[in-house]
C-alpha cells in the first residue's frame, strides 16, 4: 500500500458512498502518506462532525481544526507515537495552531454518521448510521490496516454494528476497554475528545492505557 493507492481508493468508495448520502462529508487519512509512515497507524472513530454540508474534513484537519476538540486529539497522538517517553503536561498545555495542525497529519479521522449532525449528536441518528451503513464504513476502515483505534465517545456496540463482530472485550488495570483480534488493530473505548474533563486526565488516561495494552514501559521524564 502506499499514499497514492490510499488516496485513490478513498475517493472511489466515497463517490459511490456519497450518492445515496446527499450532504455526504469526506473524512479519512489527513495525509496518506504521513499516516503510512507513523509508528502506529492510529484511528480515531469519531460519531459525527457538526455544521455544513459537502465539505471534506480532511482539508479542515490540514489546516489544524478547532482546538475545542483537536487539540485533545493532538494531544493523544504525541503520546501514543511516544510511548515510550512520558510526556510532561508542561510539554502538552499549550497546543498551538501549528503543532496541532503537524500532529494531526499523521491520523485518519472517520466519522460513523457522514452528514452534518447539531452541537450534541443524536445516539439514535449516529446508531442509526452506523447500521445502514455498516458495509460503506467496514470497507473505509479496511482500506487503512490501523494499528490502533480508539472509540471517541463511540459506544462499543458502534463497533460491532460496524464490524459484524463480537469482541471480547477487556479491561485494562484502571478500567479502559478495549480488545484485539487475531491479524486485527488495537481498539480501544475511551472519551470524546472535547469531554468534560480535565484536558490532562483525558490525555493520561488514554495514553497510560495504550501503554499498558502494549506492554511498553514509560521512561520518567
């Protein structure tokens, strides 16, 4: 697989995805070839983006997003591409346009529900989504063999309306799901990224996991 065979694959599914989806909103690797090349191919399942119609987030997560939700986003991709280096939050408090818009490079984003949703997503409607178009959303995830996944805010049975599976899930020691299939990614069960909760206990709590389920050890900074 390489950038321009992703990219390619990308457009193809979402035009035959888009014609019974009018509004239909683009989303995936922000850059292919950035995403191909990270140490842990990393994505996350988001329900739903909020405002307008046919556009393309990946454009908007080039040019960094809003902070509201991706600067935790940022965050969480520092940390997981360094696992094995613990992160001060004097290092992560302050995320800047640039270095959200660099860090965010490396990700796919994939939304279940592809149209445009209000400031609290409808369970019901992105259930509803995620159903009707199980088949669409399988062959999206497919095509970018990630190594890890992680549910923001996306219940666990997302995951298997989705995948036509059922996992076992586990727990890690604090309390985080998740679970891993044979040849499958890391799919972990964890906060929207723009929670109510304190940016730091977001940010450890997912990436403390990430480094327990893979048995890396945190070198104190």
């Amino acid at each position: 697989m390489d950038a321009a065979w992703l990219t390619e694959q990308e457009e193809l599914l979402f035009a035959e995805w888009a014609a019974g989806r009018p509004g239909f909103i683009r989303d995936g690797a922000v850059d292919a070839g950035r995403y191909l090349a990270s140490e842990y191919k990393l994505l996350y399942l988001l329900k739903e983006v909020n405002g307008g119609s046919d556009w393309d987030l990946r454009d908007f997560l080039r040019e960094g997003g809003r902070k509201q939700t991706w600067d935790n986003v940022a965050r969480w991709t520092l940390g997981i591409q360094n696992l094995g280096r613990e992160l001060t939050w004097a290092e992560l408090d302050r995320i800047t346009q640039e270095r959200r818009r660099e860090a965010l490079r490396s990700i796919c984003a994939v939304n279940v529900k592809k149209t445009s949703g209000t400031f609290a997503a409808d369970s019901k409607l992105v259930a509803k989504a995620a159903q009707e178009d199980a088949a669409f959303l399988k062959r999206q995830i497919g095509l970018y063999k990630p190594d890890i996944v992680i549910c923001c805010g996306t219940e666990r049975n997302y995951w298997h309306d989705v995948m036509k599976s059922k996992p076992q899930w586990k727990s890690t020691a604090r309390g985080i799901w998740y679970f891993r299939e044979e040849g499958g990614p890391v799919v972990v069960a964890f906060m929207h990224p723009a929670a109510r909760a304190k940016d730091c206990l977001l940010y450890y709590g997912l990436v403390d996991a990430v480094r327990e389920i893979f048995g890396i050890e945190r070198s104190l900074p």
